[in-house]
C-alpha cells in the first residue's frame, strides 16, 4: 500500500490524523495534511483506509501493491 495525498485539495478537517496518526498529521500554521508514513505497515490498512473514507475533500487515496494508477 501507498499513500497518496493531494495538498492543494485538503480542507484541514483532521480526520485523517484522527483514524491514523501514525500516517497522518497536520501543519501547525493552517491545518494542512502532512504524510509522515507514504507506505505504512499493514497493521495500520484499515486506519488509513478509513481516513480515505473519511476525508471530506477527497485529497487523499491508496495505491495498492499491483495498481498501476
């Protein structure tokens, strides 16, 4: 698994850093999702998929292992 975030799209929400703050945190200044871990153990696939699901701006997503998007 990869994880992919879009910046420019991120409405600094934080449920990112809510469901996996292993993975995800936020700029001090605005609010802005910062990636501390682009491919995080598999323990933590379902926190990180649950932040896609969760994100209202659709800025981040996953590139699974084989995907060739």
């Amino acid at each position: 698994m990869k994880v992919i975030v879009e910046q420019h799209k991120c409405v600094a929400s934080g449920q990112c850093v809510l469901s996996a703050p292993e993975v995800f945190d936020q700029r001090e200044e605005d609010g802005i999702v910062v990636l501390l871990a682009e491919t995080p153990p598999e323990h933590l696939a379902g926190d990180v998929r649950q932040a896609v699901a969760l994100c209202p701006a659709q800025a981040i997503w996953v590139k699974e292992q084989g995907d060739e998007r």
